[in-house]
C-alpha cells in the first residue's frame, strides 16, 4: 500500500499490481500456447488412430474372410467356428459372425455371444460406426462367387485407451509447462516491473515529502530507461524552478521589507515631526488667550478659537491618515467574528455622540464571518458613525443592520440609515481618501473614514458599495467573503 | 503632607518645555522642575555626574522623558534608568507625541510607569500633565528606601 499518499493510493489501488499484471500475462500466454498444441495434437492423434484402426479392422477381415472361403465353401459350421475363435487374439474384436450366401448367420465369436448382439442378417458391405464401436460387413468371395458375409465389431477401446492416456500426458505437459512458465516469468517480468517500480517509488517520495532533489536509479536503456531519464530531467527542472521561484519570492519580500521600512520611518517621523509645530501652534494660542484674553475683543478671541480648531482638526487629520496608512501594513489575523456583538459594543461607545437624541435601531441577527476583530470593528464603528452623524438633523433617526441573503460564497451585511444620504452621481468619489459630499460646517470630518472602511474590507478579500438619495437616507453595503466559501477556494497546505 | 518634590524633564524643544512648564507652575505642583535637552545630560543629572556634579543630593520624584532626543533618546534613558538598582524605583513617565504603537510597546517592556501621548489639544495636555504630577508627587506612595533617604 502507498502509505501516507492517498493521491497515489487512488492512482495505484493495489500494489503493486504491474508485477501481478506481468506474471498473469505471461502465464496466460504460455497456457495457451501449449493448450493449442495439445489439442491440435490430440485431434491429430485421434484421426489417425481411427484411421489406423478402421484398416486394421478391413485387414483382419479380409485375412479372415479368406480363411473362411473353404469353411463356406463346405458347409462346416464349426471349421468357421474355429477360424472365428482365432479373433481373440485381438481383445478389441468384441463380436464376429459368418453369414451364409443367403443371409443366414452360419457361425459366430465368442461362441456364447448372445442372441441381438450380433445382427441377425447382414447388412450393406462396409464400415458401420454402431453405439461406440466400429463394424463391417466383409464379403467372403472365391473366384468371383460369393460365398457369404463376415462381419466384425471392433469396441474401439484401445483408441480411447490411447486418447484418455494422451489427454493425461497434455495435461500433465500443460500442468508442467505452466510451472516452468511461472518460475522463469518471476525472473523475466522483474526486469520489466522493477524499473518501474523504482520509478513509481521514486514518484511517491516527491509528491509526499515534496522533496525534489531525488533521483530514480536508470536500470536500463530501454524506453523505461528513457522515461527515468525524462522523469529525472523533469524533476530537476522543478527544483530548479522552485529554487529560482524561492529565491524570487525572498528577495521580493526584502525588497518589500524595506520599501516598507521606509514606509514605517516616513510615517513615524510624520507622527512625530508634524505634530509637535501643531501642538505649539493650538498651545501657545491657549496661552496667548490666558495671557491676553482680557484686553482681546470678540475679534481677536475668535481668531484665536480659530487657530486652536483648526490645529485640532488638523492633528485629527494627521491621526487618521496615520492609522489609514498603517491599514495597509499592518498584520491581518483571521478569526471568527460574532458581528452582533461588535455591533452592541460599538452602540454603547457611541453614546456620546448620540447624546441623548431619539434613534431607533433595527438591528437583525447578523451572521458570524471570518476575518480581523480589531480591523472590522473599525469599519461598523465607522459606519455606525456616519449613520448617526448624518441622522443628526432627523427628528426621528433610523438606523437600520441586516444581513442580505447568503449567495455567491459572500456575506452582505448592509447599514441604513434615513439621514442626509447624497447624490448617487458622486456614489464613485464616496471612498476616496479626503472625498467629502458634505461641507465640513455641516457635517464635521475628515474624509478618511470610508477610504478606511474600504481598505479593510478589501483587505478581507471583500467589497463596499452604497446606494442613497438625497435627503432620504444612504445604505451602506459590506460584502465579505464567506467562510466557507474560502475553505474550500483556498490551496491546503499539506496536499 | 510631604513638600512637593522635584521633577525632572528631559524635553529637546524649547517650546514643548516652556508649555510643559506654564503648565506645571500654573498648577503650583513643584518647587523645581529641572530642566534638560537630551538622554545624556538626564542621565548626568540622574547620577550627578558632569555638569550636574554638585548638585543637591537626592533623586527626584517623577522623570517625564520625552522619547525623540537628540544624542540618547527616551527609551534608552528609560532602559539605563529600569536596570540600575539605585534608579529603578524613580517613577518614569514617557512623555511624547508619538501615537506609534512601536514606541509604546517599547516603553513598557523597558519598565515605563505610564506613557502620555502629548494632545495637540493644548487643554488636554495640561490635563494629563497635571493630573501625572498629582499623582505621582502628592499621592503616590514611595517605596521605603526613596522613603528613607527622602528624610
């Protein structure tokens, strides 16, 4: 059995089956062979043997017959008799009998032979094949005259002797030959089945342990000989072209490690350089507005309300770049997600925008998918987000969680809402970074929370799309792959 | 109640110190708040060494370290600082404006007793300097030996 390969098990159901394959072969053939001479023999032998018996009996007729002519001739019943007797010296004649020139039976062998087993008048000169015998008919003629009628019935016996004794020997022949047949394939079929047994063995080794630097041992310079040389070939080539593809992938993954280093360096020092001129700028405003907040008109304490909100939006714009940038680098775990409850976490932190306004929440049992808690948590806060800020003007808010049906291995859930939603012409600029439909001095933002939404979702191999009008509401929809649907696509690593 | 104790801030921009200071002296936390520009002259005062030869003894009470310095950073101070037996039980509050997740890590695997991310949000930054101050002059326990020597 091909163990721990259960490809090859299925390609090879019993092994090694090539060996019994040969063996089979060779015995079949040799039998044949020989049955076919056997028998053509022994149908040869059984014709000439009748032959040989029928002239014979013709023989020993005439030779009888002629010994008769005088015993006819004078009417002496046992001078014929004694002429007869002379016919056990063929223990095969099993009846004789004389007949007279008018039909009458004259004399008779053996002498006791009972009434009906011989003829009571004779019949046309000749052979006659009677119930597993041979009989004639011989006329006893003396110069020209007929004189009477001797017939004779040979049981045919000895060729059926001779027949059973020659079907023994055939058998025996055939019995012995497919002996020697099988001692001499054993040998002959090995150097046909273990080349190829070497070559399958060689085959099992590289496809379980997935190990490409073995070779099969050449045994000969048939075309089995050529198949192991392909086959060796063939090999070499794959780990040749495994080689140059590891050696690609890690020098691909050094390329990346460092473009993404920079990546890290750029946006560490972003983090850290661009923020410090911001926090003096909104700092030292509040200063300024405890130094001199006093002998400041409106004029003057507005400007500098205005330089601390725009300091801050700015830092919050720094913020949320930042953490989109680190979306698409960071690593990505995959783990079962039950979204209800994600979804009850995120309404309870949202509390404080909601701030005491009246919405109504329909949330549906939402399925569990697969993918990173901490990076889809992102995207319902997010868009649980938008929803209750672009509910704000509503007096009765709706915000509504559901699961569209499960097709096409993807799981929709989509959030909805009966707030400002926006013009579908601009459906296509929703997820772009920095892209806002709304003015900031209506709806507060920084444009980077659906560019987010997106990239996580994309991340998780699924897609975003909204549908909305103006001033009636937008649904957002979340299309994630389903987990099974991924099992199944996905290559398993130990086949 | 005990006097309130001396601070030590190692901060390199001037105008980040002289926030952190109008903070602090607004709130009348301390006596002193002794200021230094990198890792290398906290680590002098820290073991009154070079410049720093002849200062008053004792340690202070609370060290806010900012992590990006010129010549030895934050981080390796905090580590100096967390393997030395004498300075270990000094309070450490790394101080910066770093949201990276690298930095915090790294603080508090070297030993860091808090890690404040330095608000743009100017008010929420006297916040959380003021209440750091609070906490780690007024009402926090030293242990027995600062104790001691404290005496």
């Amino acid at each position: 059995m091909f163990r721990g390969s259960p490809r090859l098990a299925r390609m090879f159901p019993q092994a090694p089956p090539i060996r019994r394959k040969l063996m089979v072969m060779l015995l079949v053939t040799c039998g044949a062979v020989v049955m076919v001479t056997c028998l053509s023999y022994f149908i040869y032998e059984f014709w000439t043997f009748r032959r040989t018996t029928v002239s014979q009996l013709d023989l020993l007729g005439e030779v009888i017959a002629n010994n008769s002519t005088a015993a006819l001739a004078f009417d002496s019943a046992d001078d014929a008799q004694q002429i007869l007797a002379a016919l056990a010296a063929d223990r095969h004649i099993v009846a004789g009998g004389l007949y007279t020139a008018q039909g009458a039976l004259f004399a008779r062998y053996p002498a006791a032979l009972a009434e009906g087993m011989i003829p009571a008048a004779p019949d046309t000169d000749g052979r006659h094949f009677v119930g597993g015998g041979l009989a004639i008919f011989q006329p006893v003629m003396r110069n020209g005259k007929r004189l009477g009628t001797l017939y004779l019935r040979s049981d045919l016996g000895a060729m059926y002797e001779r027949l059973k004794l020659f079907a023994g020997t055939g058998a025996l022949v055939v019995l012995a030959s497919l002996a020697l047949a099988f001692f001499v394939s054993r040998a002959l079929q090995r150097q046909i089945s273990e080349p190829i047994l070497a070559l399958a063995e060689t085959a099992r080794a590289v496809s379980d342990r997935h190990d490409y630097s073995v070779r099969a041992v050449r045994q000969s310079a048939d075309e089995i000989g050529q198949l192991t040389d392909a086959f060796n070939h063939m090999l070499g080539r794959i780990q040749q072209l495994n080689q140059e593809l590891e050696q690609r992938v890690l020098e691909r993954t050094a390329e990346l490690r460092a473009a993404n280093q920079e990546l890290e360096a750029f946006s560490y020092s972003v983090s850290h350089d661009l923020r410090a001129p911001l926090r003096h700028i909104g700092g030292f405003a509040v200063m300024l507005e405890q130094h001199a907040g006093r002998s400041l008109d409106d004029k003057g304490r507005r400007y500098v309300a205005v330089i601390q909100d725009s300091a801050t939006r700015m830092g919050q714009l720094i913020d949320d770049l930042l953490t989109f940038s680190r979306l698409g680098r960071s690593e990505m775990r995959r783990e079962p997600v039950k979204l209800n409850e994600l979804v009850e976490e995120i309404r309870q932190s949202l509390q404080a925008e909601i701030n005491g306004r009246h919405i109504t929440w329909r949330v549906a049992a939402l399925p569990h998918v697969s993918g990173d808690a901490a990076l889809l948590r992102q995207v319902f806060a997010n868009l649980l987000a938008n929803a209750v800020k672009y509910t704000r003007q509503r007096a009765e808010a709706r915000i509504e969680l559901g699961a569209d049906g499960r097709d096409a291995g993807e799981t929709v859930i989509f959030v909805r809402d009966n707030g400002a939603g926006f013009d579908m012409k601009y459906a296509d600029k929703l997820f772009g970074v920095f892209q806002r439909l709304h003015h900031s001095d209506e709806f507060e933002g920084t444009g980077v929370g659906l560019a987010t939404v997106r990239r996580i979702v994309q991340r998780h191999g699924g897609r975003v799309w909204a549908e909305a009008k103006l001033q009636e509401g937008a649904t957002f929809f979340v299309a994630l792959p389903s987990a099974t649907a991924r099992a199944s696509s996905a290559p398993s690593k130990n086949s | 109640m005990s006097e309130p104790k001396n601070i030590l801030l190692a901060e390199d921009n001037p105008l980040d110190i002289e926030m952190t200071l109008n903070a602090l002296q607004t709130n009348h936390l301390v006596n002193e708040v002794v200021v230094v520009r990198n890792g290398a002259e906290a680590l002098d005062y820290l073991y009154a060494r070079g410049a720093y030869a002849h200062r008053v003894a004792g340690d202070p009470a609370l060290v806010l370290l900012d992590i990006k310095m010129p010549k030895v950073d934050g981080l390796e101070v905090l580590h100096c600082m967390k393997n030395d037996a004498k300075l270990r039980s000094i309070p450490v509050v790394m101080l910066t404006s770093s949201r990276e997740e690298s930095d915090l890590l790294q603080s508090y695997k070297l030993g860091t007793n808090a890690y404040v991310v330095k608000p743009v949000d100017f008010s929420s930054f006297i916040e959380a300097v003021t209440q750091l101050s609070i906490f780690w002059t007024v009402h926090n326990e030293l242990p027995p030996r600062v104790a001691r020597e404290a005496e």
